[in-house]
C-alpha cells in the first residue's frame, strides 16, 4: 500500500512540474520565434514538386526568441540566445555574472512555414509566415535557473497551466488506491 502511495505522489508531482520542465523539440524558425506544433507537409504553390512543412500559427504554440542585446539574463518560456555578461543587482550594489545560453541547437535547410491548419496545397500568399529553416530548439533549461532574470524567475509557474488535460492522470493512482483500500475492506467483512 505504501508503494502505491508513494507512486501516486511521483506522478502527480510529475505533472504539477510539466510548467517548468524543459521543453525540447523542433520547430520553424521566423526570426524572433519558433513556431512549435507540426501540422504536416504540404505542396508549395501548387507545384508537387516542392513541398513545405506547415506548423500551426496559433499564438500558444509559438515561443518567443530573448537575443541578448542588453538582456539581464534567463527567462523561461521564451528560447533564449544570448552571449554571457554581467547584469547590475541595486540591493546588493554589484555586477552579477550570467553564462551564454544558446538554446537554438540546429538548423536545417528546407522550406517551412506557418498556417492556422493544414491543407493540401500552400500558397505563399495565405497570410501565413515563411522561412527557410527549421530548428531543433529547448526552453525552460534547469541548468540556466540559477541565472534567471530577477523580474521573470523559473519558480514562477506559467498562466496557462494545463492541469485541466491532466487531472485525469493525477486522480487515476488515487482512484485506484481508494477502489483496492475499499475492495480489500468489503473482503474482510465476508
């Protein structure tokens, strides 16, 4: 009984951390973000020879890029790409120093771009975004916490938890425990 009290704690804790843990994957890049949800690919401009790969343009699923210029260091929920510097602490009157974060780990060649959803054919004139590269990008990196920028600390969790898509999981190991609790009672008294 105690394992299975203890495994219902290690998953629901697991999803409760899903806000801040590292988010690894690959995306379109459009400069001062990546969109991040793969929709599929698709012919480009009507010609079956070129293809496109389409991720979605919905706002939730594009992460913000930090580049540096003058940045005061990590910020999780965006992927951040900044050279290692020194930011000022007016309490303690002092120059901290934060490491180099490159979070955009590589870049492919290949057309891709965005769209509110996929269909057959991609017309370069829909409205949506293009690039010409996609990339392997990660976010939210515990190994940058420690210089997270004083005004957007990584212990915060984010607005948008999804708990609600999740509760299924966090009750299931409780519901399960009650049901076998309850079953092995109801055996005792007959």
């Amino acid at each position: 009984m105690k394992f299975l009290l203890f495994v219902s704690i290690l998953l629901s804790g697991a999803f409760f951390n899903l806000a801040l843990a590292q988010i690894t994957g690959r995306g379109c890049s459009l400069g001062n973000s990546v969109a991040t949800q793969f929709l599929g690919t698709a012919t480009y401009n009507g010609d079956p020879n070129q293809s496109i790969r389409v991720y979605s343009s919905n706002s939730s699923t594009i992460v913000p890029i930090i580049n540096g210029n003058g940045y005061a260091g990590y910020r999780c929920g965006y992927i951040n790409i900044y050279s290692a510097g020194t930011r000022y602490v007016a309490a303690s009157n002092s120059n901290v120093h934060y490491n180099a974060a490159q979070e955009i780990t590589a870049t492919y060649s290949g057309r891709c771009g965005t769209a509110a959803s996929l269909s057959a054919n991609y017309n370069s004139n829909s409205g949506g975004s293009e690039s010409n590269e996609e990339v392997d990008y990660r976010y939210n990196d515990p190994a940058y916490y420690a210089d997270a920028d004083p005004n957007y600390p990584c212990n915060a969790p984010a607005n948008n938890l999804p708990v609600d898509q999740n509760i299924i999981f966090m009750l299931l190991p409780f519901g399960c425990l009650g049901f076998w609790k309850v079953r092995q009672q109801f055996n005792h008294k007959y």
